[in-house]
C-alpha cells in the first residue's frame, strides 16, 4: 500500500466522512409562517417578507399575499403593501430611515392568526475594510475563469465576551468586468454573512466543518455593511447560524428551532439595525 | 467537608480494631483435667483458671449434667468449645464474658454442628497474582464462595470432610479434600492453563454457576475473555466491547459513549481501581483510555449495583488493574498501525512487593507531514502491591492518559534526527485523566475482610487560545475519597458487606485563564464572564446482605445512604419561573449552602427451579449527584462539563425493577438467559432550545430536567458447537422523555432509544495456534431531529423542526474479523509471541453520524456554503464512517 493511501485510509477512519443521501422528510400539515423583517436607519423604502415554509429547500418559498402589516413607533404607524411583483414582499408606504432610539412594533394579521414582535435598535460603532489576499494555492479554486482570483478568511471575530456584537453583511459583485459580461447572476455576485457575538460555541470552532470558500477576481466592487444587533437578536443570530453555518460537523449538537421575538407561533425575526458601510474595489 | 465526615470511617476502623483485641484472652491456655463433675462445677473451674466469667440460665443449661472434661494445652476459646460440645449448647464471646446458651435449631431443622472458617486468597502460582472472582465450590452443600476484588474468599461450614473445588477462567481447576475440624487459612495458587478459547468458555460457564446465585446481575471480562472480542484498529477495546452485552448499546463507530438500559451517557460510573475516569477516550473516542494489558478484571453492573459501588445512574464499570508478577520480572509489547504498547512488571521484594507498568501511545502523526495538526495520546499505569504480611496488604495504583490535538513541534536530537516534542500551545486542545489510589487490604479475622481506599482523581479538558499571554479555556473535575468496606462472612449462607465513604469534588465548569509569567492564574484580567466554580460533599453509608433462605432461595437487600452538600466559595443565582436571573447569592469558604439526604434501598430475590435453571427478580433505586451538560449529539468527545447537583440542578434517581430468567444445560455448553426490565428515571436533564453552555455563568438557565421511562427485553444464548463457540443475543428496548419546556411538553424518545439490538460473536479454535473470530452487530439507528419544512431568513435556508426527535438514522450494522496466529512452536516457552490480522467493518457499511439538509454539493466536497447566493442546489448529506479499516498487530509477552 502507498504511503498516500495509507493516510487517505486513517484520515477517513478518524474523521469520517460525507456523502449525499436521499433522505424523505416527514412534511408537516400545518401552515407555518415564517417572517423576515430587517429595518435599518437607512431613509428608504423598508421591506419585509411573509412566506410559509416548505418541506423543499430549494424551492422558493410561497409567499403569503393579502397581510396587513404595520409598523408603530411612539405615536406613528406606518403600513406596509404587498409588492405586486413579488408575492409575499412587503414595501413600507413612504422611505424612512429606523433611527429612533424607542421601540418599534411589528403587528401582522394573516387570515385569523396575529402576529406580533418588538424590537429596539443598538448602536453601532465604526468598523474597518476587510482584508483579502490573492490565492496561490489553485487546489482550493472552484473556478478557472481567472488566474487571478482572491478571497478571504474572516471579516470579524465571531466570539468577543463584552464588546459589541453585530452583524456583517459582505456583498462582492464583478458582474461589470468585461471577462464576465455573458456570466449569471450567481456566478459574478457572492454575498455572506458573518456575526461577532458575546456567547462561544464549540461548533463554530469545528475545523471539519468550515463553510466553502468562494474566490472572486480582481476588480470586484465589495461593499460591507455592519449592522448593529441587540441582546435579542444577538440570541437569534446564534440560533441561526447553529442551525445553518455551524450545523453537521464533527461536534454536532441537538437541533432545534431558532429563537424568535414573534409572538402567535410564527418562525423569523424582526430586527432594527443601525448600519455603517464601506464599499471599494479589489485591486 | 464537615470533620465527622472524614472522621467516620476511621471511627469504623477502630471499633473493629477494639473488638479484635478484646479477645485476646481466648488465646489464654487452660489445663484442667476434671472427671465425673457437675457441668455447673466444671464452667466454674474454667472460670477461674482462665480468669472468664460465664453467664447462663439454669433454666436453659442443664447444669446439673455429670461429664467428663479434659483440656491439656487448650486455648480458652477451643476449651469452651469443647464444654458446648459435650453439653451439646451453644456460646457467645461478648467483651469479657461468655455467654453459654442452648443450641438454635436452624431453620431447615437440622441442629448446629460446630462450624468453622475455612478463608486465603486464590493466587496465580506462577506470577503470585490474586485472582478475581474465582469459585471455590463445595459439593457436599451445592454451594461455596466467590474470592473477592482482592482475591480474598472465607467460607464457615459445620465441622466434616469437603471437597473443594477451585476454579477461575484461564486456569486448571484445583481439587482439594479438606477435614475441617477447625479454622483453617488456605492459600489456593492455580496454575495457568495453555487453552484454547472453547475451553475458557467451559470454565466461564461453571465457573458463573458455581457462583452464588446474588450476583447474577454482573457480567465479568477476564484477560483470558478479552481475548474473543473485537479488535479496534487491532487493539481489544474493554469499553467498546460492552456493546457485546445485553442492555448496552454504543453511540457508534469512533465513540466510546455508551448506554445502559435507557440511561443517559453520563450515568455510568467508571472506576479503575476504584477510582473514577471521566472520560475514557483516546483520540476523541476511537480508543479507550485504558491499556488492555494492564486489566485483570472487569466487573459490569448494569442493575441491582452494589449498594458500596453507587453514584450514577446506570451502570457500574468496574476496572481492576494488574498487581504485577511476585516471583519474576516480565514484560509485553504490542506494536499496531496507530497504538504502541509496553508493559513490564516483576518483584520489587519477591513474594512481598511488585510493580506493574503499562506505556502506550500513539504514532498516527508519522504518517502525516510536520505541517498537519495531529492527533497525540499516551497513557501511563503504574502499581505496586505490598503484601505486609497475611493479614494486610497495600495496593497503589496510578494512571495517568493525556490526548493532545494541534499543530506539532519537531526538534534535532543528539542524533541529528527530526524527532516529535510536542504540541504549540495556540490552537491546541486536549484532555487529560489523573488518577491515583492506595488501598490496604486487612483481615480483622477469618470473617471480616476490609479495605480502606484514598483516592484522587482529575479529569479536565483545555484549549489553549493564545500562547504568548497563556490565555486557555479548561473546565475540570477533581474529587479526593476516603472509602472504608468491609465484608463479614458470617456463616455460608449470609455475609454482610458494610462501609462509609466521604468524597469532595471540585468543579470549573469552563473558564478562561490568563497564565502569569509568574505561574499564577488570573481570570479578571481578561473582564471576561466568570463561571462559578463549585465545590461540594458527599457521605455515604451502606450495607448489604446476602443470605440463603433454605436450598431454593437466595436473598440479597441493603441499603446505600447519601448526604449530599454544596458550599462555598461560590456564587449562586436564582432565577424566576422563566430562567430569568432574579438574585445572586455569595457564599463564603466552607459555607454550606445546599444539602439533600437520600437512601437508595436494593432487594433481589432469586429462586433455584431446578439445577439448570432459576429465576430473579430485583428491585434497586439509584442517585446520581453529578451532572454531564452536553447538548452534543455527536459520538465524539468535545468540551462536556461536569456540574454538582444543587438549587437550581436537582438530583437524578432512578427505580429499577427487573425479572430474569437463567438456564444451562447439563453439559454445560449452552446458556441461556432473559430478562425484563422497566426503569423510572426521575429528574433527567434536557435542555432548553440552543442553551448556552459553555463561558455562561447562567449556563443553569439552560437546563431542564424531567421523567423518563425505560423498559426492555434482554436475551443471550451462548452455544458450543466443537471448536466454534457462539454468543449471541437479541434485545428490545424503548426510552422515553417527558420534560418541562422541551418538545412542547410532550413525550419523545430519549437518545439511548434502540427498539433493537442483535450481536453474534464467533471463535472458532481448532488448533492451540489458530484463532479465528469475529462479531456481527446490528441495532437500530439514533434518533435525530429532523425537519418539517425550510423558509429563508436573509439569504440563508433554515430548518423548521416539528418535534424533537422525531426522525431516526438507519440502522447501525457492522461486521468485524479477526485471525490470530501463536507464532511459537512450543506453546509452554516463557516467551510468547503472537500476530494478529483484523478487519473493522468488513463489508464497509455506511453507518451514520448524523444526515444534514444545510449543506450543498460542490465539485469535490459537499459543505455548507458561504456564498449565500452561489447557483449550487441544497441536498441531504450524510456524515459517517463507511470504510473497512484493516490492521495488524503483534505482541511479544516474556
């Protein structure tokens, strides 16, 4: 036996190993909703959707027409439409930036049910740009289409024990580069996201389990958003990435629905955000 | 601590010590020779010769009996015996009296003869180790007595001529003829036999019959029947071998979590000589913390435990050590593809002190380049055993195992070679168990046996985050016990075992260090969150007795007592009824601030049908006071902290009840056994949706705690076909949970749930040279949960869970070989040398870890993605081990 062989066999033994299983979920009966609501203090036109959960995760949720959706703070209550074009989208009915240091309420009448959540916006504090660096080792490529490609390890810390938690949202877009002009959406945009949080879990140290590492090319406009993240929320996001990010590893923990501030059974999560961005170019 | 706890055993010690010596005078001779006396005159001339006084009742002693008495060069004790015997009465030593009294006529009405104690110890003739659990088996009474962990045994019979049998697993039975017309100490010393593994199964089968019929709850795992299980990367596995025996079920490949009848992974005690080991894991499970060479003994309870082996919930794993060779040095040596291991023992003092020491470690990373983290375990055992002089003997037992995982650090030796050192600090992680024990072994007299046991024993866990400033994360558990058994074999139908324990325990819960260059620890430093370190007590007292009701029935009940307390330094947090902290309480050194008192009764009642067959029935309750917070699912080691019962964690106790039936036939080539079972598991620990467990100091708010019930059907058939012995057993079983906040407050199926569990094992042994083996297990596969639906929240897919548990992996099925081949031509040489060739999963069978619906499949690897918006579809995916794992293996004893 070569000496390769031998370490791909006690690799494999000791650690394990993946595969793609057909596997049939049980679908449940009930009609879940699920809610995605981020206002941010940025003045423009805040949006949310209203979908129901479906036993595919590749196929698009349906959304969920004909809500009454409104928005109080203090005295004002804003409503909220259902855009024509995309069922289940939500569009507030004038821009307005979520800046107010109160508490915003979330009510949302579906059919018979109600649902309600509450939700504050934290400071948020300045942040840097993030660093990247050019690959020079080909075998983590996923694509040839450059031989100049970049990436990055991490944009924030994801454990701090006192300091501010918040969330970063990292949109990289090269679709205006000539080489890839004829290329889909999905391949010339990535987007990810990353969250510094005061709580530590083993999962997300899991070093069998790091997410796929994407590349994008030289000029590739980035633009970075830090959001700030209250206590609550702080409480969702981990559940969120324990469920998702941090999910199937070597230390894998017991699954569970994430953490949500609604009240009346519907899943998701109402956040108010104060955000910062910086955008630039990879050169 | 409080002081009486530590002072009680001692209090026990002296009482036995004082009762000793108060009967001194009985070794006083008496020379009388009275002839045709009152027996009134004759008790009176004793009296003042040997300067006793007697008591009786003239109503109850015929005193005015005329008789003859003759006591040349006769001790007080034999002088007085030979007064009862003529005056056919029976007597008492108390203090300084004796107390004559009429003959009890027992309950199967046959008079008293006088009786006698037959006691030693059954030893290994060759190396001068005591054996465990060796039968000596009377005929004349169909029944005998079991040495015990220390190899003692001590039988008292009516005066008369028996014979004896004496037999232990592995070697030659010794038959003895005995005339027993007075206390006898004798030594057995068994010679080893050159057998073959059918044979083994023969002695084994006797051996369990002629043992009393109480401890039918135990299963016991010899060196000699190590040798028919399976093999893990080549090496015999003690804790992944228990999946071989009914009611126990593995977590899977590469773990060495177990379940035992419905119970928790935590609630099973595992001692090694006497000390308990947290986490017996090498290499994240893949192999156990215990050198097989270095075990004698395994003792498995997994019901109606010994009221002095308490503390968990489930299961008792009783390890013990071995002594060493009293009269000459030898040594073992096992090279395998992953795990080396060297062995050496011998007199230190022959036939008075001997040492045992056992290295293994692991050479995986010399397969890998110096740049790739890698996984490092040793462990060390060392023992030395003192026998002072027929009555005490000392034992002291240290291990110490150690795993290491990170990035390694090579040097140049003198040689000029590249040599492995160690492990940089930042970024490592590792575990590590400490223990250390000293045991003295003293025979107050022929009857009562004790042993008193100190011992220490650490278990933590570190990673080492940043190396400059030495700012590590460790959680540990330490503990430190006085422990005083004893056992008294009254007669041969009832003994007694009888003891206290006082034990203290220490408990970081995970915490962040900052090492000072000075060496001290600083934790404030860092202003990081600070877990409460806890400390707490525990004394228990307990008793058990076996007793013989006629020739059908055997009876065992006792009883085990706990006082449990917490105290400072410490800080404690209340909370309200939504685990919300409300109020901190500060308690200060040695301030006791919790305390809860239990006894946890057992009764097992056994019934003989006929010869082959019997039934039992036991009940027993069990508490358990530390707690494992894991909210893991996966088979491998990771960061589990051990907390204290206590204000906000209540303590877990269990009630048992099972009924069991045992047959084997005459020929004694196959056995068979069932029983059922049902189980009330009272305050199991789950917790609330994604607790927070590590770096919390509310991590308490995390926990919930309710009921479960366990029930099951266990069956085992073992057969003897010629040279192929099979064991085979099929068992059904359900754990369920109900608990407070968790799955909406309804029953679901705990972790430990395995509706089914089959296992064969095969040896066939034609030849002395040859063995061939190998084991087939299925069972059903773990519960998961798993989801009802997706919805997205901000690019990302996430899971919708309907029930908790509510979706199970397939079932677990593995098939495994192995061929052992002697390589000597001559069998009786000293020096032994054997090679083994095994397969792990022969037939390559996918067994999972856990199925994932978050991960999608890329060109080469299947993973969960970082770009939210990358075209590739989300798929089910499965984590698992499916590939054969050959080895080889060779070992060398002299």
């Amino acid at each position: 036996m070569k000496y390769w062989q031998l370490n791909i066999i006690l690799v494999l033994a000791l650690i394990g190993c993946r595969k793609k299983v057909d596997w049939e979920l049980e679908k449940s009966d009930e009609t879940i909703y699920s809610i995605d609501a981020l206002f941010t203090n940025e003045d423009k036109y805040q949006s949310l959707t209203i979908t129901t959960t479906n036993i595919d995760p590749n196929q698009i949720q349906s959304g969920v027409a004909d809500a009454l959706v409104m928005l109080t703070n203090y005295n004002d209550t804003i409503f909220f439409f259902p855009d024509i074009d995309s069922v289940g989208l939500y569009v507030s009915e004038f821009e307005f930036p979520a800046d107010d240091t109160g508490e915003y309420v979330l009510d949302l009448f579906i059919d018979t049910h109600y649902f309600k959540a509450v939700s504050y916006a934290a400071d948020v504090a300045g942040f840097q740009r993030m660093n990247y660096f050019q690959i020079t080792d080909t075998s983590i490529l996923n694509n040839s289409l450059s031989d100049t490609l970049y990436t990055y390890q991490r944009i924030a810390p994801n454990y701090t024990p006192y300091g501010e938690q918040a969330m970063f949202y990292t949109y990289f877009d090269w679709s205006h580069l000539p080489e890839y002009a004829n290329e889909s959406y999905e391949n010339t945009h990535a987007f990810s996201k990353e969250y510094t949080l005061n709580t530590y879990d083993i999962s997300q140290e899991d070093v069998t389990n790091l997410p796929k590492r994407f590349t994008f090319p030289k000029g590739t406009r980035i633009t970075q958003q830090k959001y700030s993240v209250n206590e609550e929320h702080a409480a969702f996001l981990r559940t969120l990435m324990a469920e998702t990010e941090w999910h199937g590893g070597t230390f894998d923990i017991a699954k569970n629905n994430l953490y949500t501030n609604f009240d009346g059974g519907a899943v998701g999560f109402f956040a108010v955000c104060k955000v910062r961005e910086i955008s630039f170019v990879v050169e | 601590m409080r002081v009486y706890q530590l002072i009680l055993p001692f209090v026990f010690l002296f009482i036995g010590l004082q009762s000793s010596y108060s009967q001194d005078y009985l070794k006083n001779n008496v020379n009388l020779q009275l002839n045709g006396l009152t027996a009134d005159s004759v008790i009176q001339r004793i009296s003042e010769a040997a300067n006793v006084n007697f008591s009786f009742s003239h109503d109850q002693i015929d005193s005015d009996k005329i008789i003859d008495f003759s006591s040349e060069n006769l001790k007080v004790s034999e002088a007085v015996r030979e007064l009862c015997k003529k005056l056919d009465i029976d007597y008492l030593y108390l203090k300084k009296q004796i107390i004559l009294k009429p003959k009890k006529v027992n309950t199967d009405g046959i008079d008293d003869k006088e009786k006698f104690t037959i006691s030693g110890y059954v030893k290994d003739k060759k190396s001068g180790e005591i054996q465990i659990g060796s039968a000596i088996y009377i005929p004349e009474i169909e029944n005998g007595a079991v040495t015990n962990t220390y190899g003692f045994y001590s039988i008292t019979l009516p005066e008369g001529t028996y014979n004896l049998r004496v037999s232990s697993i592995g070697f030659n039975t010794l038959n003895e003829t005995l005339e027993l017309n007075k206390n006898i100490k004798l030594d057995f010393k068994l010679e080893s036999s050159l057998m073959k593994l059918d044979e083994v199964e023969i002695i084994a089968s006797e051996k369990q019959d002629e043992k009393l019929v109480g401890h039918l709850d135990k299963v016991s795992l010899s060196p000699n029947s190590l040798v028919g299980l399976s093999r893990n990367f080549g090496e015999v596995e003690v804790i992944k071998s228990l999946n071989n025996i009914p009611g126990i079920n593995s977590h899977g490949d590469g773990s060495v979590f177990f379940y035992v009848r419905g119970g928790n992974k935590d609630q099973n005690l595992i001692l090694l000589d006497e000390a308990p080991i947290y986490n017996p894991s090498h290499m994240l499970g893949f192999f156990s913390s215990f050198s097989p060479d270095a075990i004698k003994n395994v003792d498995i309870y997994k019901s109606d435990i010994p009221s002095s082996k308490g503390g968990m919930l489930s299961s008792v794993i009783d390890i013990q050590t071995k002594d060493g060779n009293m009269f000459q040095t030898g040594g073992y040596i096992n090279l395998s593809p992953i795990v080396n291991t060297f062995s050496l023992e011998g007199p230190l003092w022959e036939n008075k002190i001997s040492y045992y020491l056992s290295f293994r470690n692991s050479h995986l990373h010399r397969y890998f380049g110096e740049n790739i983290p890698m996984m490092y375990f040793r462990d060390f055992n060392l023992k030395l055993n003192y026998k002072v002089n027929e009555n005490n003997r000392i034992y002291v037992t240290s291990y110490t195992g150690r795993d290491d995982f990170g990035q390694r650090i090579y040097s140049t030796n003198r040689v000029g070679r590249t040599v492995f050192t160690g492990f940089y600090e930042e970024g490592s992680f590792g575990w590590g168990n400490e223990s250390f024990t000293v045991r003295w072994n003293h025979l107050f007299s022929d009857k009562l046996f004790s042993n008193l046991t100190f011992y220490g024993s650490n278990y933590s866990y570190d990673v080492k985050f940043e190396d400059t400033l030495g700012i590590n994360w460790e959680e540990r558990i330490q503990n430190r016990s006085l422990k005083m058994d004893f056992t008294y074999y009254k007669n041969d139908r009832t003994n007694y075992r009888f003891g206290a324990q006082v034990k203290s325990h220490f408990f970081n819960p995970g915490n962040i260090t900052l090492g000072q260059s000075d060496g001290t620890v600083r934790q404030d430093l860092l202003n990081l969150p600070q877990v409460p370190m806890k400390q707490s007590g525990l004394f228990n007292l307990y008793c058990d007795r076996d007793k013989k009701i006629g020739q059908k029935w055997n009876l065992s009940y006792g009883f085990r007592y706990h006082s449990w307390n917490n105290y400072g330094p410490t800080d404690e947090y209340i909370y309200d009824d939504n685990y919300q902290v409300i109020d901190t309480f500060t308690f200060g050194t040695d301030q006791t601030y919790f305390r809860i008192k239990d006894i946890a009764p057992r009764l097992s009642l056994s019934y003989q049908i006929d010869s082959f067959s019997f039934a039992k029935l036991s009940y027993d309750k069990t508490v358990q006071h530390l707690h494992l917070l894991s909210n893991s699912t996966s088979p491998f080691t990771t960061i589990e902290l051990w907390v204290p019962s206590g204000p906000n964690i209540p303590r877990q106790f269990a009630r048992s009840l099972t009924l069991g039936y045992y047959y084997k036939n005459r020929k004694g080539d196959l056995k068979f056994s069932s029983e059922v079972y049902v189980r009330g598991l009272h305050n199991q620990i789950d917790f609330a949706d994604h607790p927070n467990l590590l770096m919390n100091p509310y991590l308490e708010s995390s926990i919930r705690s309710g009921y479960g019930q366990a029930q099951g059907w266990e069956n085992s058939i073992e057969k003897k076909f010629g040279p192929l012995t099979t064991k085979t057993s099929l068992n059904f079983s359900r754990s369920w949970r109900i608990i407070e906040g968790v799955n909406n407050d309804e029953w679901y199926p705990a972790v430990s749930d395995r509706p089914y569990d089959f296992n064969l094992q095969l040896t066939y042994q034609k030849h002395q040279k040859w063995i061939f083996g190998g084991q087939v297990i299925s069972m059903s596969g773990m519960v998961f949960t798993s989801p009802t639906g997706f919805f997205n929240y901000q690019g990302s897919v996430v899971p919708y869970y309907a029930e908790k548990n509510n979706d199970r992996l397939p079932d677990y099925q593995r098939v495994d070989l192995y061929l052992t081949k002697k390589l000597n031509k001559n069998l009786d040489k000293r020096v032994q040398h054997e090679v083994t060739l095994s397969v792990y999963n022969i037939l390559g069978t996918f067994n999972f870890y856990s199925v994932n619906f978050n991960q999608k499949l890329y060109a080469n690897s299947i993973s969960t993605p970082k770009d939210l918006i990358g075209q590739e579809e989300y798929i089910s995916s499965a984590f698992g081990l499916g590939i054969m794992i050959p080895s080889i293996n060779y070992s060398l004893r002299f």
